[in-house]
C-alpha cells in the first residue's frame, strides 16, 4: 500500500474529488492548509540586493518582501494499493493542471501498517 499526499489549489477541491470518485478512488482526506513553495531567486542577485539595502520594484523583490506569506491550499491524502499509484497520480494532475506555478505537489510514500481502531487488529482494509 502506499500513501499519496497532494497539496492543491484550494479552487480546484471539486475538481478533485469528481475525478477521484470517477476513477474509482472515492475514499480519501481533504484538510485546509496553508503553505507556499519555493520561488526560484537568483543567489547573486540576492546578495546584491541585500547589500544595497533596497529591494527592486520587480518580481524578484516582490518574491523577497513575500518570504512569510501563507497561500490557501488544500491538502488531499488517500491510501491506495501499490497498482493503482500512477492512475491516482495522473488523474490528481489532469485535474489540477493549469501549467502555472503553484499547481500543487504530490508524495508517494509507503504504507508499513494499517489498523482498524474499533477492533485494534491489523488490516489491509485501510480505504
């Protein structure tokens, strides 16, 4: 088994969760969250910048002023067998994709275990 963890834009919810259901993934968690990536800054021009003491009125110094803004997303995590991986990857990215920065990220880790609560015994019956 493994987990998939994807972190969306928060206008793209529904979008999500029809394609999910369609694909025969119904089951899974969806939490607000807050969060931002990485914004690529060129190092030489950084320590320029910071030298002079000013920032430019450019991307680049908005990308600096903008270090601890928050942006909404959402974060969707399903359990699924090891087989289905790539279907729930690929529909997550057809149905989040606009080929603009701040699309989303999405993380494949291993299962190791699984518990049912109510009776405390081991299962594979995750999702």
């Amino acid at each position: 088994m493994k987990e998939i963890m994807c972190f969306i834009r928060q206008n793209k919810v529904n979008d999500t969760k029809k394609a999910l259901a369609e694909s025969g993934f119904p089951a899974f968690t969806c939490r607000k969250c807050l969060g931002r990536g990485k914004k690529s800054i060129d190092p030489d021009l950084l320590n320029t910048v910071l030298a002079a003491g000013e920032l430019p009125l450019s991307k680049i110094g908005e990308n600096l002023t903008e270090a601890t803004r928050l942006i909404a997303k959402r974060f969707f995590t399903l359990i699924v067998e090891d087989k289905d991986v790539d279907e729930v990857v690929r529909t997550v990215i057809n149905a989040n994709q606009t080929g603009n920065p701040g699309d989303g990220k999405i993380f494949v880790l291993p299962m190791l275990e699984a518990y049912t609560v109510r009776s405390g015994e081991p299962t594979i019956e995750a999702f």
